[in-house]
C-alpha cells in the first residue's frame, strides 16, 4: 500500500496514540494535533524512524486547527486520511451536571470535529481521501448519566452518514464505534462515585490497540470496498 499522509487530532495518549504508533509503523506520515506537547514529543521519541510531525493544538481554537492542517498541506502537499480522534466524557446525572461540562463535550467532541474536516476537506476532497471517524456504542444506545455525551457521539455519526451521501463518489466514510476502551478517558468525570462506579468497567475494556488495528483495517481496505461503520465491543470473560 501507498504511504499516506494521515491528520489526527487527540493524538498523545489513548486511541489516537495507539492509532498514531500503529500508522506510522507501517510506514505513513502520520500529522499530530494534540494539546499535550510533551506526551507527542515522547511518541516521535519513541519511533525515531517513522515520520510524525506535531503541533500544540486545542481542537476548540478553530483559528489553531486551520493553520496547523494548512501548514501539514504545506509541508506534504495534501491530506489522505483525516482522523479527528479528539473527544472527552464527562459524566453526571442530567439534574446535577455542570453546563460548562455540556459545552466542554460539544466544544470537543462535535464542534471540533467539524472545525478539523472543514478545514481537511478541500484537500481530502482533492485526493479523494478517507474519514474515520471515532464513534462510539453511544452513537447508537443512550446511557444514564451520559445523555450530552451520547447526544455528541450520535451528532458524529448524523455527520457521518452526510459526508457518505453527499460525496459519495470523493470520500470514504468509516465511523468506528467502541465499547469500553482502557484508557484515562473516564478521569475526566469529577463525580466520585460515578467515576469509581465506572472504572472496573473500563479496565477491563479493550486495549487502545485493538481499536487502532480496527482503523488500520479501514484504511487498508482502500480499493476493495469501504467500511461505513465498524462496532467493536470487549471480549467476553
């Protein structure tokens, strides 16, 4: 397969790092955004042979998303394959939630998602390129305590499917949609108990590996069909 210019964005820890590590070991430029500076650095690190280049990005600054997907245009001359990855859960009941944590999750996980594949898709559009995007079980299942966050996870996927119809024939469109994944993910939620109610369930979840092996799977299969959504779940014990 061809060495692809890859943009993701949440790319220093959990799936995007794991998916970013994956990439570039086969070979692909991979093009990081992330807020973290320092856990990117440690991934170029730690593949001193693979082509990674980062920038210091909130997926909130919408101004910061475009100049850093104009600059990797620049520097590469395109973009094949857009991964915003970005994306938190705060989790509360709906009665006692925080509106600033409703707007943190819209702000990230939709809002920045579309700030990134509207500056990425003239260029993806061009080079007719490939979206995955990054569900969730919550696209399709509504969870107590979690209503903001599922509603952001089912607006991706309402997302997903426009860009499928509309440019059918420019885009591939792969939405993957996890269960539990054993990251920090569920660090964010400030509830004591909710937070420690749910934790066994998500370490006990899949490996960020696994999901990334699902994204490389997508884009490999580039020519001979195209995944439109992938449900990936944790083994039974």
């Amino acid at each position: 397969m061809k060495t692809l210019r890859i943009l993701i964005t949440g790319g220093s820890s959990g799936i995007g790092a794991a998916t970013a590590e994956l990439l570039a070991a086969k070979g692909h430029r991979i093009f990081m955004l992330s807020r973290n500076t320092e856990a990117m650095h440690r991934l170029v690190q730690r593949h001193p042979d693979c082509t990674i280049e980062c920038a210091t990005v909130d997926v909130r600054d919408h101004d910061a998303v475009r100049k850093a997907v104009d600059d990797m245009v620049q520097i590469w001359g395109g973009i094949d394959v857009c991964i915003p990855n970005a994306g938190l859960g705060i989790f509360a009941p709906l009665s006692e939630a925080r509106f600033e944590d409703w707007k943190t999750m819209v702000d990230v996980n939709f809002t920045g998602v579309l700030a990134t594949l509207h500056a990425a898709l003239p260029s993806l559009i061009s080079n007719k390129g490939h979206i995955i995007q990054i569900g969730s079980i919550a696209a399709r299942n509504v969870f107590a305590n979690s209503g903001v966050y599922c509603a952001t996870k089912h607006a991706v996927l309402a997302l997903s499917e426009s860009i499928r119809i509309e440019f059918r024939e420019e885009l591939a469109v792969t939405t993957i949609n996890p269960g539990a994944v054993n990251t920090a993910f569920i660090d964010q939620t400030d509830n004591a108990d909710l937070r420690e109610s749910y934790r066994p369930q998500f370490e006990a979840g899949m490996a960020p590996t696994f999901i990334a092996e699902a994204i490389l799977q997508a884009i490999e299969s580039a020519g001979r069909g195209v995944y439109s959504e992938i449900t990936v779940r944790p083994d039974r014990r």
